[in-house]
C-alpha cells in the first residue's frame, strides 16, 4: 500500500514539474531571436517569483519521493 502510495506521488510530482518548467519563461533569446518572438511572451516578476518557488517545492517532493521509494523497495 506504501509503495502505491509513493508512486502515486512520483508520478503526480513528475507531471507538475514537467508543467512547471514548461512554464517558465525563457532567459535568453535562443531560437526566438532570429525572428524577434524572443519578447513577445515575457511575464510578470511577481509570478515568476511565485513559479520558482512552486517549481523548487514539487522538485524536492519528487526528489524526497525518489529516495524513499529507492530506500524501501
């Protein structure tokens, strides 16, 4: 039952970070600046203060899921 329990959680944990970091705006211009979309998207600071943070809290719940379920099983 643990183990389903932590798979649960791996799994949920690896599908929001996967959405977290997709949502991240880009640093640096990349591909985007040859035709000028580098800026075009840009966001807010205050979000992206609140998205760093999300993003940092479901890393160590899937990193802390990893290493228990590697510990018992």
């Amino acid at each position: 039952m643990l183990k389903i329990l932590l798979l649960i959680i791996e799994f949920i944990s690896a599908i929001l970070l996967i959405g977290a970091v997709l949502l991240h705006s880009p640093k640096g211009t990349g591909l985007g600046g040859v035709g000028g979309q580098a800026h075009m998207f840009s966001s807010n600071g205050g979000m992206e203060a609140g998205l760093n943070r999300f993003t940092t809290i479901v890393a160590a719940v899937f990193l802390v899921s990893a290493v228990i379920l590697s510990l018992l099983f």
